[in-house]
C-alpha cells in the first residue's frame, strides 16, 4: 500500500528502470509514471504535483503542472528543457552532470579506435568466414599513432576523453568558448583554426542554437584526407550532409557517430558509408551508469522536498536552487 503522506513524482518519458527507481526511494515518494500528453489530457491527476523526473519538457507541457517546483532532467544535455521558461515561472531545472562522464568518454574511445582501425568491418569479415576462405583482413589505412586530436567542448566528457587520448599517447588540444583553467592542453577560439592544427576531431558539445551545424564542411575539410571525426556530444553539433559528401569524396578518412542530428531517424546515406562507424547513442548506456543518473535525479528532488534545495541545478536556474524561506 502506498504511503498517503508521500509526495507524488512524476517520470515522464525515457527514463531507463523506473521500477528501480521506485524500489530505491520508495519511502521518499512515489513514482507516477505518465508523458506529458497524458498529463495534457488529464490536468486533475497532476494539479498538485511539485516535482518531476524526465527527459525534455517545452513551455506548453510545463504548463500541464500548475504547481509544478523543479524539473529533475535524466541527463547532463537539458536542451530539450526549455529552462527560461521554467525560470519565469520560478522553477528550478536540475541535470545529471559528472555521474556519466567516464562511460561516455569510453565509447569515445571505442568510436574513435573503430572508426581508425576498423574493428567493427574486421570482426564481420571473420564472421562472414572470409578469414578461412579468403585470407586476411586488409591492413587498415588508418592508425593512431601519430595521430593528433582537437575536442570541441572541454567539459566534463571532453576532459575524461582528453585523459584517455593522453594516455594513449596522442596529444589534445581543444576550443571550446572559454579557456579551461585546471588543464595546461592549448586552446583555440575559432574550432576551424582547431581543425587545422589536428587530424582528430572529437565534439562533446552541448547541444542548442549556439553549437548548431559548428562542425561544418570548412572544419572537416580541415582535418585533411587522414581526418577522423567523432561526435560524442549531440547530433545538431554537425551538419550532416557535410559529413556524409566528406566521407564520399575523401576528404576525411573515417567518422564515428553516437549522436544524430533527427535520431532515431537516421539520414540512410550515412548506412550505406563503410568509412562510418555507427552506435545508437549509447553513450552512457550501462545499467550502472543509467542507474546513477536515475540516482542523482531523484536525490535532487529528494533534497528539494526534504530541505529546499536543488543538488546540481543547470546554471540558468542556479539562482533558483534553494527554496525561498528555506
Ligand atoms: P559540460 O561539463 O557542461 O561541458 C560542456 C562543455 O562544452 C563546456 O566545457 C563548455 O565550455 C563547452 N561549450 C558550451 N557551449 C559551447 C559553445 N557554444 N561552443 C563551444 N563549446 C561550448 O557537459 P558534459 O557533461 O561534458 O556533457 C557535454 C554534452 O555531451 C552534453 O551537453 C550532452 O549533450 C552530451 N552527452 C552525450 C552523451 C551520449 O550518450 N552520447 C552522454 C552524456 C552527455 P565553455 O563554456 O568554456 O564553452
């Protein structure tokens, strides 16, 4: 039986294992799991409903909550929150940022290695039977030795992917719209002239207006024909097409991709591209990680109803994250 005396929550949209997150803060409040239009189309169910955990929410469907006090997001990109309006409307807006850095900066790596050394295409070959029947996988064009890579948006990711690439033993510089004072890695303004001086660009940008279409045909072409690309951070970052003609013609060698610009509807021309290695945006897509996001989410709307305070709230609602009077 429910406990009455629990504040509601509400899940909205894809968050992985709500029924772990149910079980593990089951005496902190109950989970009421619902989109957004059945919000709409229900206004009575969530009239009072203070807090919700989920992916996205625009202007329109934060008006299905009246009284609505904080927007925990499953997630450190919150692009698809619309977080001014929230403000206006006085409500604080969290993200999941640190807790999914590492694995994220992992499958960096793995596109990065793929892309490069075409392990994907190799481990097909031997599964079509074409090692025994045909001889050897062909040496790959593409190396990491050598190598030198650029990552636009030195954040938190960026950061955890620039550790790995230096272990690796390639080094990293980065433009990113500020220069990042606990790193000593060289910083560009412009990401063209970043693209100039490194054969490997790797964005972990935020999405949004600001960054939409930076990697363009002009800092592809950069990279030069030994050019790799990675996309870890979000689709709108890259301007496909200039992708898909780079790929085609050779002005860079290879891509790796987790994020699309209209995911999951892939541009198909990207399929039919043997020299791009393609994931389903998995970035952080372990149960562990998942669970951790799932974790500081809804510690922050626990730390809300219990204390008035938000744990980790996005910088345009920083000034809202603890509750007048408390
Ligand atoms: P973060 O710590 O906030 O880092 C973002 C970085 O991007 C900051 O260093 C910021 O530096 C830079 N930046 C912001 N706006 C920029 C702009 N207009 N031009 C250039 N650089 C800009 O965030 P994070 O945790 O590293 O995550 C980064 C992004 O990765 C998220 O926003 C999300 O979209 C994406 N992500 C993807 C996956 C996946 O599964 N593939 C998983 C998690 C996150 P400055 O402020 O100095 O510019």
């Amino acid at each position: 039986m429910p406990d009455k005396s629990l504040e509601r929550v509400a899940v909205t949209g894809k968050i992985v294992d709500a029924r772990w997150l149910e079980r593990k803060f089951s005496n902190k409040f109950e989970v009421f799991e619902m989109n957004h239009s059945e919000a709409a189309s229900c206004p009575e169910s969530v009239a009072s409903l203070r807090a919700l955990i989920g992916n996205g929410a625009s202007a329109a469907e934060i008006d299905n909550y009246p009284s609505l006090e904080i927007i925990a997001q499953f997630g450190v990109g919150y692009e698809n929150v619309d977080v001014a309006y929230a403000a206006e409307r006085g409500i604080v807006v969290t993200n999941t940022p640190g807790v999914l850095s590492d694995e994220t900066a992992d499958t960096a790596m793995a596109l990065l290695l793929n892309a490069v050394r075409e392990y994907p295409r190799a481990e097909a070959y031997m599964r079509a039977g074409k090692w025994r029947n045909e001889g050897d996988y062909p040496l790959t064009p593409g190396t990491l030795r050598g190598r030198k890579a650029g990552i636009f948006g030195l954040g938190r990711i960026g950061k955890a992917v620039a550790t790995r690439l230096t272990a690796f033993g390639i080094p990293v510089s980065y433009c990113g719209r500020s220069r990042q004072a606990d790193v000593n890695y060289p910083h560009f303004e412009r990401l063209v002239d970043l693209a100039h001086s490194v054969d490997t660009l790797i964005a972990a940008a935020p999405g949004g207006d600001a960054t939409r279409h930076a990697v363009n045909a002009e800092v592809l072409t950069a990279l030069g024909p030994n050019g790799v690309f990675v996309n870890i951070g979000r689709g709108t970052v890259l301007d496909e097409s200039a992708l898909i003609a780079a790929l085609s013609t050779g002005a860079i060698m290879a891509a790796g991709l987790d994020v699309y610009d209209r995911e999951p509807d892939i541009n198909p021309k990207l399929f039919s591209l043997t020299n791009a290695c393609l994931l389903p945006h998995v970035g952080s897509a372990s149960v562990a990680t998942r669970r951790a996001m799932a974790d500081l989410a809804a510690s922050n709307v626990v730390s809300w109803i219990e204390e008035g305070k938000a744990l980790t709230p996005v910088a345009e609602t920083a000034h809202l994250a603890v509750r007048s009077g408390s």
